[in-house]
C-alpha cells in the first residue's frame, strides 16, 4: 500500500505539473518580441537603412515595395522615401512566439546627367541608379551620344510597380583617329577626313615640319562630327647657341683658351721664320765679283755681287791718298 500510494503522489504531481505548463504556454522564444518601433530611416541611402533596420533586429526581413530591389542598382544611390513596419511584432501582454518584423521600403533615386554620354556608358549609369533606358531613335548604336533626356537631371524617381526608364535623345558619332606619330600636314589631313576640326597645340621652337606626339580627344573616342581635336606636335630645333650661364662660361674659357693658343701659335711662327732667314742668309752662296770701270776711270771702284742676297759696295783708290774709310751699305 505504501508503494501504491507514493506512485500515486507521482502521478498526480506530473498531471499538476503539465497542466500548468498547458495554462501558462510554451516558453517565448528568443528574439521574437519587438520592443521599440524599428528607428526612422526616410530620406538615407538604402545602404544606410538597411544597416541601421539591421542592427535594431539582425533577423529583420526588408521588403522593397512595390517593384523590388532593382538588379545591378548601387545601395548607395537608392534614397528611402517611405517605411511601413507591416508585421511589428510586439505587444502589452504576456510575451508571444511572434514572426519577425517586417519593414517594408520605398525607394526613390535622383535621375543622373547623361548629356555627353554614349548609349553603352548611360545605360550602365542608369543601371547603377536602378533605372532603365530607353533610346530615341531604337535603332541608336552603342556608341551614339545623349543629346538630350527625360526626366532632367536630378529628377527624384521612385522604384515603381515596373522599372522606370529615362528617355535619352541620341546622335551618331564619329571615331578620333590615331594621328601619333604623323607629320603635321597628315595629322592634319586624318582629323579633317573624319569630319573633325583640327586644333594645334605646339611644344617647341623649331621650324616645321614636326611631330604629333599626343592628342585629345583618345584615339577611338567617339565624339561629335566637327568636335575639336587638339593635337600636340612637338618641333626640334637646329642645335645653337645655348642661354645657360654654365654652357656660356664654359664656351667663353674655351673661346679665350683658343685665342691665346692662335696667339702663341703666331708668335712661333714669326721667330721660326726670322730664324729661318738668318740660317738663309748665312748659308747662301757669295756669287761672282764683277769689276766695272768706268772711263774716264774714277778714283772710286764700285764692286757688286750679282748673284747674292745683298749689295756690298767698296771703295778703293786707285793710288794710296794714306787713309781711308770704308763703309759697307745693304740694301
């Protein structure tokens, strides 16, 4: 009897114990009651909201209404216009094994400037800023240019029920040609050809012809026809005289150096010719001696040397007058 009456306190001790966990209800279950309403997040980036939606409740779900988040958009160029807590999750009375939040968001993005732009280059724009394009004409290439557009730039446009699209007014281009390395007049000639304005823009001082050395726009760059395009030409200059101060002093010290060299040099050349006319003179034959008389003889007898270098005169008395002086005269 004693064991059949404590089974019985056991048993009864378990019925009372689940029926109070009946009554009272499972356990609330961690993270599913929503305290606060989530922080405001209008007017700040998508990227923005969804980190701060994030860190007010890790599981909470974010719903993009009406369209979608938009496939290749940047989080950072998509603008919150409106949130709504469509599930909140929290209540005054005893806590519940609630799903959780739900924050449903509008999204807007400001239309960017695609004036200039080629249909490949604005498309991939719009992309980004969650929009699409749609060209006029249909029939626009890749590399045609925006003229115009619709919406105007800054435009704010939501992420409607379908994607929203820019209209985009577009013109045929033309390529810049590659004109480096080409003289002047044929880079002159290929910019022209392809319906393009020439622009010069020279280096150097030289005269012409010179070289194109660089050019803008790109080679290949599709542009307007009758765009400019400035091309650099670069001229040499016939090498002369320089204006800097150590390549002048060093031709002055080297112009200075010649000139006493040149005078050094004549001065040799004078001695070496007065040495050379004094061994000439010293080593040149006397000659023949002729004796002319004259008649009625004189007292003075003139003698000459015909075939040497000087004249030599002498006097000589035909009788002794005792004495005399002789002088020896050269011409």
């Amino acid at each position: 009897m004693a064991v059949a009456g404590r089974a019985l306190v056991v048993t009864a001790l378990a019925l009372v114990a689940s029926a109070a966990i009946l009554v009272s209800g499972p356990p609330p279950a961690f993270g599913a009651r929503v305290e606060d309403k989530p922080p405001p997040v209008i007017g700040s980036s998508y990227a923005a909201a969804r980190d701060t939606l994030i860190a007010w409740w890790p599981s909470v779900r974010i719903d993009i209404e009406p369209a979608g988040y938009p496939t290749g958009a940047d989080p950072a160029l998509l603008t919150v216009d409106t949130e709504e807590l469509r599930n909140p999750g929290w209540s005054d009375g005893p806590p519940d094994a609630l799903p959780d939040p739900i924050v449903a968001l509008t999204l807007s993005t400001a239309v960017p400037d695609l004036t200039g732009l080629s249909l490949d280059a604005a498309t991939k724009v719009l992309t980004q800023h969650g929009l699409g394009i749609r060209p006029d004409p249909l029939e626009a290439t890749g590399d045609w240019l925006v003229l115009r557009q619709r919406p105007l730039p800054g435009f704010q446009a939501r992420m409607t029920g379908r994607l929203s699209s820019v209209v985009v007014g577009l013109e045929p281009t033309v390529r810049v040609p590659d004109v480096t390395g080409l003289t002047e007049d044929q880079a002159r000639t290929a910019v022209e050809a392809a319906g393009l304005v020439y622009t010069l823009d020279l280096a150097g001082a030289g005269d012409p012809p010179g070289r194109a050395v660089g050019q803008d726009p790109a080679a290949g760059t599709p542009v307007r026809p009758g765009s400019p395009v400035r091309v650099r030409v670069e001229r040499v200059a016939a090498p002369g005289p320089s204006n800097d101060p150590d390549v002048l002093q060093s031709v002055a010290w080297r112009t200075a150096g010649l000139g006493v060299l040149s005078a050094l040099l004549l001065v040799l050349l004078i001695l070496v010719a007065l040495l050379a006319g004094r061994a000439l003179r010293r080593s040149s034959p006397r000659g023949e001696v002729r004796t002319t008389v004259h008649t009625p003889p004189p007292d003075i007898r003139i003698e000459q040397l015909t075939d040497g270098p000087v004249w030599r005169i002498s006097l000589e008395p035909r009788v002794d007058p005792g004495e005399q002086m002789l002088e020896e005269v050269g011409t």
